[in-house]
C-alpha cells in the first residue's frame, strides 16, 4: 500500500492530538510508534469508537461461531453432512483470523501504538494469508457442493463420501499453508535495509509488511499472481455452480410460465455474501494498482497517497473483522435444521434454568419452615 515513509514523518502535523499537545515526538522507537499511530487516528474519540468497534465485532465473532459449531454437534445428521463439514472448516479458519488480527489490533490501540516489528508481525503475515485464502477456497467448495446437490442429486452421496471429503479439506489447507510459507520466506529473503523497528500499521498485514521491508518484488509478484488466479479461480467456481443451479430450478418453472423468483433472489444473496468475503483481496488488489499508478507521484504528492493508505489500511482491518460474523449467521444459522437445532437448545437451557429455579425456590422455603 503506498504511504510515507517512516523517515518523514517529522513532517506531520497530525501527529500532534488535542490530547497529546504536550508530548513532542522524538526520534526513541516507542515514541515514534506512537506518533505514527496519531498520524492514523488522530483524535481519541476516533480510538474509543474504533476500539469498541472491534471488541463488539470479536466477542459476536466468537460467540456466534461457537455457538453454531454447538447446535451442529447437538445433531449428528448435521454434523456429518459435507455442507456442514465445510461449515466447520470454515468457522475453523474465521475463528483464527479473528484471534490473530482482532486480538493485535485491540492491542495496538490500547497501547496508542503502531506494531512493533518482530517475529510476531511475520506470524501475523503468515496466519493471516492462511485464513483469507482457505475461507474463500471452503467458500468455492461450498458452493460446488450445493450445485452437486441440487444439479446431481442422485449421484450426491456417491461423490462427496466421507474419504473424499477428508482429502478435499486436506487439500485446501495444504494450499493454503504453502501459499503462506512461500509468500513469507519470499517477503523475509527480500527484505531491504530497515532504519525503524516499528511500522506504520495497527496490524501486519500485506501492505504494511511489504511497505516497512522496502516493498520485495519478488514477494510481491508471487502474491498477486496467486492471488489473482485464486480470486479468478474461486469466480469462475462460484459463477459456474449458482449460473447452473440458477438455469435448474428456472427450467423446472417453464411449462407453467411462472418465474422462479426464490432461486434468483438466492443467486443474489450468496453473491453478495461472496463479495463481502472477497473485500480484503479486492482492497488488496485495489490498493496494489493505486500503488503502482499513484508511485511515482507519490513524492509530489505524499499526503493524499498517505491518506489513501490510511483510510485503506483501517478499511482492510474492519473488513477482516467482519466475515467470520457473517459467515455463520449466511451458512449455518439461515438454514432451517440449524435453526431448529439452536432452538432445541434454548428450550433445554430455559427448561434448565426454570428446574433450577424452582430448585432454588423450593429450598428456601424448606428453609424458611
């Protein structure tokens, strides 16, 4: 992502709060962590809102994630069933990316400071490519396996057994992680003379790992042909299945003239849920061409590309957040046996609650007597 360079953030302005007048910023890593983070949140009403943001965001991540994997062990029909089985594998990746990025960022912002650079910034690389890339390849092969479903419904059972579907979440990790690895070693060999230990984001991500290592050409050719034939990849997967599945069930409404209109506002739905998965990679992607249209400007123009990269940089860290709280809800709980599931378990725990209660009750009175 383009932004300034730490050796000119003398030059700010901005890094002075209402708060934090007092404070000049000096040359000592901890204080220049600091000034870089009031050069993206400048003002302390902008921390509280965006540290509330995030906490909400982390604690309905986690309790609906769990909460769903809970109604789906509750039925063992659901959960063994290849949707679910993706479901699962899903909310395995969501509840990691949501651990590694939820929980630094929060931390960023309750010390007022950008992230230090350490081998900690590298896990935080690494894990966060691994998650973005197996959410949205599970999200493609959830897909194949709904067209499976409704196109092939005969065959269903005899090509998603319970071996292949082993080996097709195997196959999805072992992708992803080796994208990690090699993305991470190439970012690591390729790294350039570093003047600060700190950089100028609230979390370690791709824009802001590349920008503090001198921007390796190697790292950065590598992840955007991956990640563009994923994204065109999954596309193509995602458009073929619901195109197919769409034609199926218009085709099964033509000789009453009717128009399904059901399966088009289904196609519309997951779609839009495809793009919201999406929005890391296409702000990665978007951020990468505004790079490299905007780069040689950017020493004639270096605040507004610095406030591009900002506004980027913190759209990026809210867009990470916000998946792993729709996946679940999309995938898990709009389906009608998760639904009846999770409201078994709420009559058992209110049933719960009142036999207790009356316990309670009937024990004081005994009390009482």
């Amino acid at each position: 992502m383009a932004a300034v360079e730490p050796d000119n953030v003398t030059d700010e302005p901005a890094w002075f709060s209402q708060d934090n007048l007092t404070e000049p910023c000096v040359t000592e890593q901890l204080d220049l962590a600091r000034c870089l983070f009031l050069s993206i949140l400048p003002h302390g009403k902008e921390v509280a809102a965006m540290l509330c943001v995030f906490i909400l965001l982390i604690v309905f991540s986690f309790l609906i994630n769990l909460l769903t994997l809970y109604c789906l062990g509750q039925s063992e029909d659901l959960w063994w069933q290849p949707r679910f089985t993706f479901l699962k594998n899903l909310i395995l990746s969501d509840l990691i990316q949501t651990v590694t990025c939820g929980l630094a960022v929060i931390h960023s912002m309750a010390q007022r400071r950008t992230m230090a650079f350490s081998g900690w910034c590298y896990v935080q690389y690494f894990v966060g490519s691994i998650s973005v890339f197996c959410s949205l390849v599970t999200i493609t092969c959830m897909a194949l396996e709904r067209y499976l479903y409704v196109c092939h419904a005969i065959h269903y059972l005899t090509i998603l057994t319970r071996k292949r579907l082993r080996w097709i979440l195997a196959l999805i990790w072992l992708y992803s992680i080796t994208i990690g690895i090699i993305n991470t070693l190439l970012v690591h060999m390729g790294a350039r003379g570093v003047n600060t230990a700190v950089t100028s984001g609230l979390l370690c991500e791709p824009d802001v790992v590349e920008q503090h290592l001198g921007f390796p050409r190697a790292s950065a050719l590598f992840c955007k042909v991956m990640g563009s034939l994923t994204l065109l990849l999954c596309l193509l997967a995602y458009a073929f299945s619901y195109v197919r599945m769409y034609q199926d069930a218009r085709n099964a409404v033509v000789p009453f003239n009717a128009v399904n209109v059901r399966a088009r506002r289904m196609v519309l739905f997951y779609c839009a849920m495809l793009l919201l998965q999406l929005m890391p990679l296409l702000l990665k992607v978007i951020s990468d061409a505004l790079w490299e249209i905007e780069g040689p400007a950017a020493m004639v123009r270096g605040s507004t590309v610095k406030n591009t990269a900002t506004a980027f940089h913190l759209l990026l860290l809210l867009m990470l957040m916000v998946p792993p709280c729709v996946n679940p809800l999309v995938y898990g709980l709009r389906n009608v046996e998760v639904r009846r599931a999770f409201g078994r378990l709420i009559r058992d725990w209110m049933e719960t609650s009142s036999r207790l209660v009356s316990e309670v009750l009937s024990a004081n009175r005994d009390a009482a007597r």
